[in-house]
C-alpha cells in the first residue's frame, strides 16, 4: 500500500453472473502488512452443484479503463480459453474468494469510490456436457483516504 493512503475495506453487493448459474460479490481487500498486496476478492456462489467455475483457465478480473483508483498487478492473460470437456475440467473451490491483485493508484483521488471491473471466466455443466465463457460486471466500493 502506498505510503499515507488509508483504505476501507466494504463489501458489494452480489450481482447476477451469467444466466442463473451463480452469484458473485466482490471485496476490495487492503494489503495487511508492507510488501503485501492489495486485492479485489470475487467469491462465486453456485445455484446448482452440476455447474463449476473451471479452475483452468483461472477466472480474472478487467478493470474498468476509465477508472483511476486502482491499478492492475495481475500477469496478463491470453484471454480466450480451449474448448473443454465438462468431464475432465477441474472445478474452482467455491469455499474460497478468487484474490486478484491490485493497487491503489497514486493518483486515486480521496474519498468514497466504486471501481468498475468485469470478471471473465470459463464453467461448465457435467450434467448438460457443455462448457461456456462468463463474465460479470462487478462494482467495488472502497474509500481512499
């Protein structure tokens, strides 16, 4: 975290992904020590156990580019995925938030913020045999101090 930038931590709330599939809430998380990295927690909640989020590609998260308070850590993506076999597709642990690394921008202006990102990832149904790419807006609220 940048030296004398103070960030709250809130929740946002839960947003529809994809079509009634699952639910997403996303966090922003602030680093907890020196060194560490901030980081926008998306957790996916399933509406039914035979649809997964796939663990490959990993899901990732597209910050807005219009947005100045927070800039993106992540290694850059190849972004389309393979086809899949709903099979052999490892699931995601839905018991886990996906952690995406980010950072507050020197430039953030202070205050109360929504930052506006998407999450884009692959899911699959083992019971249907078919494989689909998602993707959520998601809105995170923070305030930079």
């Amino acid at each position: 975290m940048m030296p004398g930038v103070a960030v709250a931590f809130l929740l946002a709330q839960p947003l529809p992904a994809g079509p009634q599939h699952f639910t997403l809430t996303a966090a922003f998380e602030p680093a907890g020590k020196a060194g560490q990295a901030a980081a926008v927690a998306v957790t996916f909640s399933g509406t039914d156990p035979l649809i997964h989020i796939n663990e490959e590609p990993a899901p990732r998260l597209k910050l807005d580019p219009l947005q100045t308070v927070l800039v993106d850590k992540q290694s850059p993506s190849s972004g389309q995925g393979p086809d899949f076999d709903p099979e052999k597709v490892p699931a995601l642990d839905l018991a886990k938030p996906v952690r995406f690394p980010v950072a507050i921008s020197p430039a953030a202006p202070k205050g109360p913020q929504a930052v506006k990102a998407t999450v884009i990832y692959f899911y699959c149904s083992s019971r249907e045999g078919w494989c689909r790419r998602g993707s959520t807006e998601v809105e995170v609220p923070l305030t930079v101090r």
